[in-house]
C-alpha cells in the first residue's frame, strides 16, 4: 500500500501543466510496476475523461481501487493530491515576500519541453501494439479517422469520446 | 461562514466539472468572487498564473491555494478534500461494477473505439502545448533528448524529468551568470 501513495505522490509531483501531462507517467509506472496493461490504462483514461472531478484524481482512485479496494483508492488519491498541497501552501505563505512567479519561471526551464517530448512519446508508446507485433488494420484506420476529427477543434473531449463509443461499436459490430 | 463556503462550493464544483482544470476557474468566480466576495479578481488570475507554473493538478492546486488564502491550512484542507470527494465516491462505484459492464459485447466494443478516442486526444494535446511554447535551442535541445531517451532507453518517465530539472537549472544559472557580463 505505501508503494501505491508512494508512486501516486510522485505522479503528482512531476505532473506539470494539467491532467494529460499525467498520462505518461502513470502509463510508464503502471507498467513498469506492472499494475496495469497498457490496454487498462487507455480504458482508465476513457473513464476519467468522463466522469466529474480532477483528472488525476479520478485516475488515482481507479487504480487505487483496483489494486487494493476503497482503502487503495483513497490513499492512492491522497498521493496524488498531497505534492499540490505542500507546495502550494509553501508557495502561499511565501507569497507576499518575494515574486514567485519568476522563480517558477526558472525551476520549469527544463522541465515544460520535456513535459511535451513525453507526451508525445505517450501518443507513440500506446498506439504502437496497434502495428506491431500484429498489424491491426481495422485500429489503425479507425485511428486515423478519430485523429482527423478531433482536429476540428470545437469538438470537446467527451464529444470525442462519445464519437469513438459509437465508432467502436459500429466497426466492431460489422468486422 | 467561510470554511462552510468553501467546503460547498469545491464539493460543488468537483461534482459538475468535466474536463479539466480550466473549468473550474468560472465556477470559483461566481460562488467565491461575485457572491461570497471572499476573493478579488486580481487574487484569482494570481493564484491561477501560480497554480499553472507549479507541479501537481491544476485544480487541486486552485483549491489549495483558495482555499489557504481564505482560511489557512484549515482552508486548504478543507477546499481540497471537498473538490476530490465527490471523485472518490463515484469512480469507486464506477471501478466495482467495470468488470461486470465490460462483459457486456457493446460496452466491451464501445471501450475498443474509446481507446482509440483516448489516443487521438493525448494527440491532440500534445500539439496544442507544442503550439503554446516558445521556443530557443535550449527548449528543443531537450525535446529531442526526450525523444530519444524515452523511445530508445527503458529509463522510467519520472527519472527524465528529473534529470531535465536539474539540467534546466544549470542552464538557466549560466545563462543568467553569462548575461550579466
């Protein structure tokens, strides 16, 4: 169990820039400690995406959970959110001494493009079991399509779900 | 009475908020702002610059930090718990019945085409930070390091960053250091 908090802390802790700066993360620890397959981490994410509440939350909770029931979810949760807190309140009290802002500015110098590079190599990480080993046609095409729609940038997240939802069922029906 | 108010309004709000940290930033405008005026709006687009520039998720920094300066550490506390509380409760139903749901044919088609979804979309963001940032050697430098190390190296995500905010710090400190000659 202080392996989940532990993990989910440092999950919190290096996510810089919102929700899906996570993905990456919790896709390289998860696997690597082997508590979810890359195919459980993408429907998590789809839960996640769909349900009220922080991101990190809901996806902290939903492993927790399934790793060690309510009590996992729950301390798993706490992980993620205590890095915030301690370093917000920190960030708080110090405030009104001195201008934080440009101390940010400085300790993120390398971190904001990494936190890219790795989001893109996220995209690449779960999308490759859909060409190798196994070239699966009907994904990749299917891929391709959701990625040309969620170029029309007025569609939002669960809209895009709710288009994927639909296209899964359909192709999966037919083929 | 305030902790009252922060506690409703981050429950409220960890309720009805789909999608991300942004979303909560209207919410806290008009309940905490407008309403309850237990913040000006000059706090409010600090806290948010600040809760952008530091690690963790967005709107559990927003809360902590509303949170804080209205009641302290209490206020922190409080704000927090009320904004992740409602999560907790539903994914935790959500996560008892999944396996069950996913036996259903539909349900387990659905969830084929939904990861699929999920990918366009981390795709999808990821270029529109890309699109966000400026860019110097430094920044591009360290993108392509990224790259490689995670594509060709089984070095764990977290160790990278590690690394990239240590390097960036070194970087920054020679830069200033060379500036000011």
């Amino acid at each position: 169990m202080t392996e989940i908090f532990i993990t989910f802390f440092k999950i919190g802790l290096f996510t810089i820039g919102g929700g899906y700066a996570m993905i990456p993360l919790i896709t390289d620890e998860m696997t690597r400690l082997g508590l979810l397959t890359r195919e459980e981490i993408l429907n998590l994410i789809a839960v996640a995406e769909g349900t009220p509440g922080p991101f990190a939350v809901n996806i902290a909770t939903f492993v927790g959970y399934k790793s060690f029931g309510f009590l996992g979810g729950i301390i798993a949760t706490l992980g993620v959110v205590l890095p915030s807190v301690l370093i917000i309140i920190i960030v708080s009290m110090l405030y009104e001494k001195i201008r934080k802002t440009k101390v940010l500015d400085f300790l993120m110098t390398g971190l904001r493009p990494s936190a890219i590079a790795l989001l893109f190599s996220a995209v690449i990480a779960l999308a490759l079991p859909h060409i190798t080993p196994v070239f699966d046609l009907l994904g990749v095409v299917c891929l391709i399509i959701m990625i040309g729609i969620t170029q029309i940038k007025k569609i939002p997240p669960i809209g895009i779900l709710g288009i994927s939802a639909l296209l899964g069922i359909v192709v999966k029906f037919i083929f | 009475m305030k902790y009252l108010d922060l506690f409703i309004t981050f429950f409220k709000i960890g309720l009805t908020t789909f999608g991300g940290g942004y979303a909560i930033i209207p919410q806290i405008k008009e309940t905490l702002v407008d309403k309850r005026k237990l913040l000006t709006d000059e706090e409010m687009v600090d806290m948010i610059a600040i809760s952008n520039a530091t690690p963790g998720v967005i709107s559990v920094n927003l809360a902590t930090f509303v949170g804080y300066r209205i009641g302290k550490i209490l206020g922190a506390t409080i704000a927090t718990l009320a904004l992740i509380i409602p999560s907790i409760i539903i994914i935790t139903l959500i996560a008892m019945f999944f396996m069950e749901f996913m036996k259903i044919k539909a349900v387990n088609y659905a969830f084929w085409g939904l990861r699929i979804g999920v990918i366009a979309l981390i795709l999808r963001a990821s270029i529109s930070l890309a699109k966000k940032m400026k860019y110097d050697i430094f920044s591009i430098l360290v993108i392509i390091a990224v790259l490689i190390l995670t594509v060709f190296t089984s070095m764990s995500a977290i160790l990278i960053l590690i690394l990239a905010f240590l390097v960036g710090i070194i970087y920054k400190s020679v830069y200033v250091a060379v500036k000011k000659k």
